[in-house]
C-alpha cells in the first residue's frame, strides 16, 4: 500500500463526511474591497492587530503599543489606495507603516527632552524666585499634547472598525 493510498493521509479529494475548507479572501482581496466597502478593512485588524502589537510592544513597551496599534491602523487604512494588490500579504507593509511611527515617536521624543533640557533654565529662575515664561512646564504641554493625540487615533480606530 502506497502512502497516498491510506486513508489517513490528506489527498486530493476530500474525505467522506468533511466539510469542504473556505479559504478566505488573501489580504490583497480584503484591502480591494475595502476601497468600495471600508467596513472590510476590519479583516485585516484581526488577521494581524495581534502580531503587529507584539512588534510593537518589544520596541516601545506595552502601555505605547496599543496607541500605535491603532495608529498604525488607521495610517493602513488611510494610505490603502496605496497598497501593491499583487501581493497577498499585507503584514510586511503593516511593519513598515509600525516601524515608521515608532521612529516618528522616537524623534518626537528626541525633540521633547531637548525642549525640556532648553527649559531647564525656567527651574533655575524660578529658585532665583523669577516668573517661568510658561504658565505650564514644557512636560505638561506635551503630556496634554500626546492625551489628546492617542484620543483622537482611538476614536477613529474605534470608527473604522464598527463602521
């Protein structure tokens, strides 16, 4: 008896009583039709939120992995006319738009701390016991600045998927 011959082993023809395998639409097919239906685009979140994240989470920690989850996400859906259709698989352009916002986050961040090091002097004057130029410290502004960012990237996460 030939391998192929037993009936154990996977052949060409199904087996009796098995349900017929549904492929699913490669991720190529998804992105294409999310062009005349968006609602399709959230497909692709659950084919690859999870990976992505985990991408994410070794580079910049968990608590700014979900912000960029979905940042990430939404530049996708964004930039999706821009996807190449002859290639099924999306995750490597999924990285690519992740990797581009975690380097994005790292020079914005950069940028910051050298904001906050110019304004070290504002301490010093104010132990002299002269008036800072800012009502609110340099940290503050930011922090106040990144709050409203991350709401506004959850918020049209949250659209894009349920719509």
């Amino acid at each position: 008896m030939l391998p192929t011959d037993h009936p154990d082993i996977a052949t060409d023809r199904p087996r009796a009583g098995a349900q017929p395998a549904v492929a699913s639409p490669d991720d190529a097919s998804v992105i294409a039709r999310s062009l005349h239906d968006p609602p399709w685009f959230a497909q692709l979140y659950d084919r690859h939120a999870a990976p992505v994240r985990g991408y994410l989470a070794r580079r910049v920690g968990a608590d700014l992995a979900d912000d960029l989850v979905a940042q990430t996400f939404l530049v996708a859906f964004d930039k999706r006319t821009t996807f190449d259709l002859s290639r099924p698989d999306a995750r490597p352009w999924l990285f690519g738009i992740a990797t581009a916002l975690v380097r994005r986050h790292r020079r914005d961040e950069i940028r910051g701390y050298r904001a906050l090091a110019r304004a070290g002097g504002s301490a010093e004057r104010r132990a002299r016991g002269q008036r800072s130029r800012s009502p609110h410290g340099c940290r503050d502004l930011r922090e106040r600045s990144q709050d409203r960012h991350r709401e506004r990237a959850r918020r049209t996460a949250r659209h894009m998927i349920h719509s």
